[in-house]
C-alpha cells in the first residue's frame, strides 16, 4: 500500500489511533479518550521537531518530551514504537507485570521516557526542573554542545494541580525561552465537563505568570506547526500552546464523551472507528510499513546532527579543565580538592550550621551543585552558597542558587526534574515538617532513583515557640517507610558533615538529612566511637559487655543516651547504639548487625528519639522502653518542651529504672 505525501500524515495518525485503542482494549485497562485528544499534537512534534539520537534515546543533547498526563500512556508508547526504540510486542504488554509498558511511564524501564510522572501535576514541574538544568549548562559549557528545547504534554487535570502552577510561576519568573508546553484543553475529566469543577481563564493566567501563549486548533496540523516554530523563535518567555481539543477525537460514536477519558472503548466502537479512520475493522495492531518509513524518512539527517555534536565535544575535550569539568558534571561527582570540616569537642552547634558550611565548601570547588531554600534561607543556613554561586535568573543564567520562594511542592519537582536532566546534582531545603507538602516529589525521586537531598532543618519538637504545627512527631518514622530513600539523622556536626558527604555520594537514591535548630555538644570521639561509623548506619557509640540496658538514640538524643548511659552506669552496664541511618544499617552484613545489637535475653531495649516511637519495636520488641512524643507538641522554649515531654537526661534515667524494677 502506498501513500500520497499529503496524505501519508493522517494516514499515519489514523494507524496511530488503531494503535492505541487495540493497546488499551487488549489490556482491558487505560485510558483511551486523552491519547485521541493529544495525539496530532505529539505526532508532529515527534515526527518533524523532536530533536534525538535514533540509535541512542540518552543522547546528551537531545531534546527532553515529559508526559505530566502520565495516564496517556498509550500514546507515548505507540510514538516510541513509531522512533523504533519500542516492539509491537511491548503494545501488546500493555499493563503487564515485567513489560516497558506499564500503566504510567517510568523512567529507566522504557527507553525515551524522560521522567515518571505518575499523579497529575508533577511532570509539568519536572519539565521545568530540565529547562534550568539546560540552561545552566549551556552557560557552563556553551549552547555549542548544550542547546535543546524541553516539551512538556499536560491537560485540564495537570493544571488543576497547585504544583504545576507554583511551576508555571518559576518557569515564568526565570524565563525559561526553550521551555514549550502543549495544554491539551478538551474540556473532559473522569468526573464530568471541567466546567463542573472550574471556570479559569488559562490563558490569562499564563500570561500573568509571563509565558507567551498560543491558542490554536488542536488538531490542525498546519496550526500545530505554525504555533511550535513561533515557540521555538521566542527568545525571552517559555511558551505554552493552548490546543483546543477533542476527547475521543476522531472516534465513530464517543468523540467528546469524558467516560472514554478512563477506560477502554468497546470491541464494536473500535471496530467502527477503525473503518471510519479507512482501516481494516477485523485486523488487531495494523501497522503499515509505508508510515514506519514515511516516519523515520529524517533520521538520516538526525544522525548527521549527532556526529556533528560529537566531533564538537570531542574537539572541546581536548582542552582539560573543559574535560575534567565534563566529567565532574555528567558523573555528578564531589571534587578532589573539597576539604570536610571538622568540629572540636567542647563545641556545641546546631547541626544546620553544618549544612551551610559544607555547601559553601562544594561550591568554592566548583561542584555541579545547584540548589536552594524554600524562603528560609537564614533558617536553613543557605544564605552563604546563595552568595557565592548567586541566584539563577535570566540575567545570570549560570546562577546556581534557586529562589524558590513558599513553594515546597513545586521546589520538590523542579529539582527532580533537574536531575532528571543530568548534569546537576540539585538540593532544596525547608523545616522538616513542612516535608509534606513534598512528600509526592520525595516519593517519586525515590521510585526513580534520583541523587536528590533534601536538607531538612528544625527536626523535631526543639522547634520550641513555633508550637505543634511546626514540630514534626510523626515525619521521621513516615519517611522511613518510603522505599529506597536514604533519611540521615546525626548526632552532632561531626556526623552532619558525613552524613552530609554520604549523601552528595549516592548515584542512584534520594536522601534526607535531617538537622537541628538548637545547639548540640560535639561530642568526643576520643571517648566515644568515631563519627566516620555513621557511613554504617548504626553502630556501637559506647559499649559494654552483657548490658543490663541497650539504649538505641539517633540524632539529638544521642548525646542524651551517653548521659543517661553514665547516670545508669552506677548501677547498670548500657550500651548505647546510635541508629542514625536506619536504611543504611539495613544493607550491613548480617555479622555487623548482630554485633551491633547483640545482648543477653534479659537486657532491656530502649530506644530515645524525640518522635513518634511506633516503629522502634522493630529494635525494642514488643517488652522493650519506647521514650519518645505520641502526641502533638506544645508551644514553649524548646528546653521547656522537652522537659514537659520526658525527653531530658534525669527523666528518662527515671524512666528505665522504673522499668527495670518491674
């Protein structure tokens, strides 16, 4: 079968739509009406804009797709198996267990997925994370061998989301020129109209945040490529394009219709759209070779690109500190010449001091690290990094510090998206209890693997005056329990540094590090175990054979134990373990833990943490002391608090005796 060339574009989408519709139907499950609605948009932009390696989806200097209408997954599985980086056997997987075609994208399964977007809203900010990540290393390195456009494809449900406008606002405030959006206006969600649940002008509200806007019809081709090559030339303002759409479009009897939005359509409506669209009605993943070749007809020029690309980096690797700055950036690694601080017993320091220290560090050895506070720099000590790598904004865009203002959701994307890019390893910082307005970012990095941190000052109940709502009881043990995330919580400035370092380490895994506001003694390393041990996780910082007492601590109630442990010690032998890392302590061999937690049947376990204690049976058991806050907190001077909670040397010391004459 052969094609006029005029028509070999909708003859194309036509095959796409069949695509699409057998892939969901096959799965029994999908979402079928939005892939429909999307579709022209994302066959021409793929077909004649998209820049990218056919022979390798992790090209540097390819252009980034982020689908935040992660549920359209249908679509950008038929588009990878259009470039040829997909099988049309992986279409039939759709949705299975051990297939590249899960029910939304996930980046590193499927080649050519840039970002796992999952819930609505967060891909749109991850789009924007990749657009700085561009634009601070086309600075560094010259648009010469960075230079490539960020597209992002969102709907009605993204936009409704306050992350994606908290990101719309900072792409739009640090105008992000190579930034493109595609908003997929159908007027269709899974509950009904979008009328019933909203009445914004969106136009207007990009306009306010400073994008330029385009509103065309979305399923005009000409239009379609007219608004991209007017995106592509704005040189001051990201740029979105309004496509009015419909769902279902091009359907037999549902175009319109916002049930189609989650579910497959019937076996008799595809039937009938597949004849509507002039294509066999009984014939299950049709695909024609002439629109495989008509698609790939630019990939000879697309490899042409590449070489050129890599006989520029080459030529520019030539030159050293071009090269060893390459490498540092791709392999996000710490430079050789960063010196750790060391603090002195005797000293006693709020462990966020540390933090401010150690990034200022980093960056006066020019490390890739770009970052910031969401408006508590002073709080989170990252005022000095701030003035030393400046803000980043369209008059300085190789300013490394973000100016996140009260946006902790939207800072947790953007950084994800970021390191998403590659290049760049990026830190936000906030007090810990404000972490939940995050936690949806934080998840989603650690499903991924991103090396993100999250310095998290204010841990616990010391925040004192501030009151209950700003004292986190709860967010320690939560954190905990996400997967493949690293929460670091260390005693004194000593392990701070360390932990700190442990966490600019990671290559694959988020981490958490948890710091104080108040004052913690250094503690002396010539009594107690070295501060290097945190490396470990857990590990004995003060011992004793056969102990009458086990006492677990982490962080600031650490140097509690010890004191506790001297109190006791009277009387009792106590061994005291510091749990600073309790993932970390988890991947020990077997032999190192059991040394770590050995003890006689009679000892008792206690753990001291000013948090909720449910989740320390897992070291306690269920006969063990668990000392720690199972209410809310109070507002009162962070001394006060933690006398009236229990939290202090003598209490406690009551506590365990009072435990142990039972």
């Amino acid at each position: 079968m052969s094609f006029e060339k005029k028509d070999i574009d909708q003859v194309s989408i036509n095959y796409a739509k069949s695509l699409i519709m057998d892939t969901v139907r096959n799965a029994n499950s999908g979402h079928t009406g939005g892939p429909l609605s999307s579709l022209d948009f994302t066959y021409i932009l793929f077909k004649e804009f998209l820049k990218f390696d056919p022979e390798n989806p992790d090209w540097k200097n390819r252009d980034r797709f982020v689908m935040s209408v992660g549920h359209e997954s249908a679509l950008i599985y038929v588009m990878l198996y259009y470039i040829g980086w997909l099988e049309l056997e992986d279409l039939k997987k759709f949705r299975q267990i051990d297939s590249k075609t899960p029910g939304h994208p996930e980046r590193g399964l499927t080649p050519g997925i840039e970002a796992t977007t999952g819930p609505l809203g967060q891909g749109v900010g991850n789009a924007v994370g990749m657009a700085v990540a561009e634009k601070i290393l086309s600075e560094k390195f010259g648009s010469d061998v960075v230079n490539h456009f960020t597209y992002v494809l969102h709907g009605d449900g993204d936009i409704q989301e306050p992350v994606a406008q908290g990101s719309i606002a900072c792409a739009g405030h640090w105008k992000l020129e190579k930034l493109i959006a595609f908003y997929d206006s159908n007027d269709a969600q899974i509950s009904g109209k979008v009328s019933r649940s909203d009445s914004t002008d969106y136009k207007k509200m990009y306009e306010s945040h400073g994008w330029h806007v385009q509103v065309i019809d979305g399923h005009n081709h000409d239009e379609i490529r007219s608004a991209i090559r007017i995106a592509q030339m704005e040189v001051d303002r990201p740029s979105v394009i309004i496509g009015e759409t419909i769902m279902a479009y091009g359907t037999a009897n549902v175009e319109g219709d916002y049930n189609t939005h989650g579910a497959p359509l019937s076996h008799e409506e595809i039937k009938l759209t597949k004849n509507k669209l002039g294509l066999d009605p009984n014939k299950l993943f049709q695909i024609s070779d002439d629109v495989l070749k008509d698609f790939r007809s630019g990939y000879n020029y697309a490899k042409q690109e590449v070489d050129t690309w890599n006989k520029i980096l080459n030529k520019k690797y030539s030159d050293k500190n071009f090269r060893e700055a390459w490498e540092n950036s791709n392999n996000l690694l710490v430079p050789k010449s960063v010196k750790w601080p060391i603090y002195n017993f005797g000293d006693n320091i709020a462990t966020r001091k540390v933090w401010g220290a150690v990034i200022e560090e980093l960056a006066n050895n020019n490390m890739f690290l770009v970052g910031g506070s969401a408006d508590l720099e002073p709080s989170n000590v990252t005022g000095g990094f701030a003035s030393i790598v400046e803000d980043f904004n369209s008059n300085n865009p190789s300013g490394m510090n973000l100016a996140y203002g009260v946006r902790e959701f939207p800072m947790g994307v953007i950084n994800n998206g970021i390191a998403q890019h590659g290049g760049l390893f990026p830190f936000g910082a906030t007090f810990f209890v404000f972490a939940d307005y995050e936690r949806p970012a934080i998840r989603l990095r650690a499903l991924q693997g991103l090396p993100c941190i999250s310095e998290f000052t204010h841990d616990s109940i010391y925040v004192g005056e501030d009151g209950p709502t700003h004292q986190p009881i709860e967010h320690l043990m939560s954190y905990r329990n996400i997967p493949n995330l690293l929460v670091l919580r260390p005693a004194d400035a000593n392990e701070a540094v360390i932990a700190s370092k442990i966490a600019f380490e990671q290559k694959n895994r988020p981490s958490l590090v948890l710091l104080t506001r108040q004052s913690v003694p250094v503690l002396d390393r010539n009594r107690y175990a070295h501060f290097s041990n945190v490396e470990k996780g857990g590990y004995i910082i003060s011992d004793s054979d056969n102990p009458d007492v086990l006492v677990f601590a982490t962080g600031s109630e650490v140097w509690v134990a010890l004191e506790v442990k001297e109190m006791l010690s009277k009387s009792h032998k106590v061994k005291v373990v510091n749990l600073c890392c309790w993932e970390l302590f988890e991947e020990q061999e077997e032999m190192y833990k059991k040394s770590v937690l050995d003890c006689h049947r009679n000892t008792l376990l206690v753990s001291i943490e000013a948090g909720t204690t449910d989740g320390w049976q897992k070291f306690t058991g269920r006969f063990g002391l668990n000392i720690g806050i199972n209410t809310f907190g109070e507002s009162g001077p962070g001394v006060d608090v933690a006398e009236h909670f229990g939290i202090t040397p003598d209490k406690i010391y009551n506590k365990i005796l009072k435990k142990l004459d039972l």
